[in-house]
C-alpha cells in the first residue's frame, strides 16, 4: 500500500527521504547539518513530509500492532534514507505540539507513539546492521549510529520529559536511552556525552516513576553503563543505592508494610532491578535482611495453607468456609505482587 502511494511505484522509494544519505539535515549517516539557502529547507521539508508519511500509514492500517513496524523497515531499508533522518525525528518529538516550520500538522498522541516504534525498531536494526561481518554493512550501519548518537543524545532529557505521562512512550525512548548510551560508551563517543549531569537526573527522574519494570531495567543498564565512563553518573548511583536502602529499610518495619503495600512494591522492584546488577544492596544491614527473611516465611506459610485449602476443596473435604475465604489473600503484612509487571 506504501510503495503503490509513491510516484512510480518501487522507483519512487527513493522519494522517501528526498536526499540520499548524508545530505539530509535530518541525519542519516552522519548527514551535514541544514543550511538557511533553499535547498537546504526544501530538504528538511522533504525529511519531514517523508517521515510524517510514514507516521501517518501506521497510524491508519497497524496502530494496535506498532510491532509490525519492523516488517516496514526490513522492506524499505536501504532503500528509503528517511527512516535514518534522527535529527528530523527528534525535532518531530519535541515540537509536535505545535506546527512545523514545514506547515506540517501537529503530530496526535497516537502519531507519536508510531515515531517512538519507528525511531527504536530503526536503532535496533542498524546495532544489527553494525553487528556484521561484512565491512560495508558495519561501515554503514557505525555511520547511523554516530549520527543518532549525535543527534538523539543530546535530546534526551527533553525528549524523556516529553514522554513521561505516558508509559508506552517512556518505556520506548528508555530503551533508545539504553542502546545509544551503551554504544556510545563502547565505542569511544564520549564527546555526545560531555554533559552528563542532566540526562543523569532525567535517568533518575524516569526510575521513580511508577512505570513497568522493563523501564526501570532500561534506565538502571544506561545509568550503570554511563558510570563505567564518568564520574558524576558513578556518584549518582551510589547516592541513589543508598536512599533506596535507606527507604527499604524503613518500608520494611512491621508498623509501616501493611499500611503502605503499593509504595513497598515500587521500592522492591527497583531494589531487585538494582541488586542484579550492583553489589549488595543492604549494604550489610543485618535487621534489614532478617526483616526480608521474615516477611519470606510468611509468605511460603500462606501459600502452603492456600494450597492445601485448594487441594481439600478439590477432594470435597467439608471445611469451614471462613478458612477457604481467609486463604484467598495474603495476611495482613504480606502483600500480593500480582501479576502487573511495576
């Protein structure tokens, strides 16, 4: 349907993107930056006008299946430049609250969401393109990288604000956060990533977000992988390991878990996130871990008298019904992680 809504068909791909690589100000494999002549607008306008068409076609025949982008991209990569125009994506994000410089329309929240799945399947596919043994494909697929690198980096504590009401968004742009930081890292792009210090916080600031759980596990990886490198995101990582223990600690006292069940369960799961890639994360508390102990024991308690409450209505046993009601939840103190990964 896409390509037959080109000017000749498969030979009017090319169309998607109006330049070749490299001569978008979009971006591309490290294209040059837009000039303020004509035909540098006439560029940036066909980037957008080509990346807003693309949006818009998910948006009408795949929204409930946005995975279904990746089908997209394997069609027309090498073949639309567009869809490695970076620097146009992000500028979409970030102003599509309001009209382009093109007269574009504004983007609706669900065009969005399509970018965000466009943007992050394009990512993934040029780490696979970079992961090749074949040197032209490595070659090209380094040279989007650097570009989004370059290009998306820079955005990133805007573009994570921009996200944050929405969890499908934040969990998006959180794993672009996590693939280009790791990239960046291992391969000697520190100059994207002078300063730190705010999209650190951004990072932080995405964590405490009641989000699911592949988020926080996002965050934490591009958190960790930053502190390989620089010193402030290493402070960072202490100071918040630190006050999450701090505030564990006090969670777990037997007069505070009842009453506050969801706040505990936020806490845990970022402190199970983040003991499976730090250090002890007690840091040697004894009390605190003899209180996790505890609250174990009365879980497997309950569980195992659920279970036999369960086998013995299975096999008719005549038992007071108050003890079947009484096992169908946790007791007071123990609450259900459920079945919602956050």
């Amino acid at each position: 349907v896409l390509v037959s809504a080109l000017p000749g068909g498969i030979d009017g791909v090319a169309a998607v993107g109006g330049v070749e690589m490299g001569a978008s100000p979009g971006g591309g494999g490290g294209g040059d930056e837009a000039s303020n002549d004509a035909s540098g607008l006439a560029a940036v306008y066909r980037s957008e006008t080509s990346i807003a068409m693309i949006v818009e076609y998910l948006d009408s025949f795949v929204s409930d299946h946005l995975r279904m982008v990746e089908r997209l991209i394997s069609a027309f990569w090498g073949r639309a430049p567009a869809l490695t125009h970076f620097g146009t994506m992000v500028s979409m994000l970030l102003l599509g609250e309001a009209r382009s410089s093109s007269g574009l329309e504004p983007q609706t929240q669900r065009q969005r969401l399509a970018l965000l799945y466009l943007m992050e399947a394009v990512v993934r596919r040029s780490l696979v393109e970079f992961a090749s043994e074949r040197p032209a494909e490595k070659r090209a697929g380094a040279a989007k990288l650097d570009d989004a690198c370059d290009r998306v980096l820079p955005e990133m504590p805007r573009l994570m604000e921009v996200c944050r009401p929405e969890e499908q968004k934040l969990l998006l742009i959180s794993h672009v956060c996590k693939l280009l930081v790791e990239y960046a890292v291992e391969n000697s792009r520190d100059q994207v990533l002078v300063n730190t210090t705010p999209l650190c916080k951004s990072i932080c600031k995405t964590m405490e977000h009641a989000g699911p759980m592949d988020t926080i596990k996002y965050s934490v990886d591009a958190l960790l992988t930053l502190a390989r490198r620089f010193d402030e995101p290493k402070r960072v990582c202490f100071a918040m390991a630190q006050g999450l223990c701090e505030r564990c600690g006090e969670l777990l006292q037997p007069k505070v878990f009842a009453q506050r069940a969801d706040e505990v369960r936020l806490v845990l799961s970022r402190l199970v996130v983040l003991s499976s890639r730090m250090t002890d994360m007690t840091f040697g508390k004894e009390d605190m871990v003899e209180r996790m102990v505890e609250l174990l024991h009365a879980r497997s308690a309950w569980a195992a008298q659920a279970a036999a409450a369960h086998t013995g209505r299975r096999r008719g046993d005549r038992r007071p019904a108050s003890l079947g009601r009484d096992c169908r939840r946790p007791p007071a103190g123990v609450p259900d992680a459920g079945v919602v990964q956050h």
